[in-house]
C-alpha cells in the first residue's frame, strides 16, 4: 500500500491536523509487539473510543524504523490541551500509557502529551 498512498477520509467539514513524533527503543521485538499492540485485533477498545470522545475525528501512526510520526485531525475549534487534559482521565488511558512505555523511549509515567512531540510545518504545496 505504501508505493500507492493511502487515502484520506473525507469529514464534510475543514480540519485541523496536528503532527507529532516519537521515538520507540531500539529493540526489534519491542517494536513489533507495539505494532501488535496497535493491530485492529489487538487495539483496546476503551482507548480507540476515548480518542472519538474528545473529539479527535482521525488520528494515525507511521513508522520508520524506530521513530513513529503520528497525524491527528481534529474539528478546526479543537483545543489541544483541554482534549488531552480530558484523555488522561478516561477510563483505562493511563493503563494504556504505562503499557506503551514498554516500548516507547520515553520518561517513565509520562503521558501521551509529554511523550508525543509536536512538530512545526516548514513546507506546504501554496
């Protein structure tokens, strides 16, 4: 699928994208059990809907090797810090954290806005 793109879902509406990266541990078998980890058959489901419930209309993951960059597309009112304020205390979100940590290099305990980086646009097609 790589070689051919993948498609962008359509909202009806204009978005707002929000692009973040991280690095996971240099382990081969740590990086394949967080791509399970993240597998339509092993995602949980209480974390996927606690991503709808505030308000994040898509978010996906890519990697290369190590390092993973995500894209999140929201509503273009969407509030960053409030939205992930409220993730954290959904049902399950902190379990989900500590258990990714696994494999992610990170600080131990962080949450997914200390780990996730945001990263600054420098080119778009005018």
């Amino acid at each position: 699928m790589m070689e051919k793109g993948y498609p962008v879902k359509p909202f009806g509406q204009p978005v707002r994208r929000f692009c973040q990266t991280l690095d996971l541990k240099d382990d081969p078998e740590l990086t394949a059990r967080y791509r399970r980890a993240h597998s339509r058959a092993e995602a949980w489901p209480e974390i996927l809907a606690g991503i709808r419930q505030v308000g994040i209309l898509e978010m996906e993951i890519y990697i290369l090797g190590t390092r993973l960059f995500m894209i999140v597309e929201t509503p273009l009112d969407f509030d960053w810090d409030a939205a992930m304020a409220r993730l954290a205390t959904l049902p399950r979100q902190q379990e989900w954290e500590d258990y990714v940590a696994l494999f992610q290099a990170s600080r131990p305990g962080a949450s997914s806005g200390e780990k996730w980086q945001m990263m600054e646009r420098i080119f778009y097609l005018y």
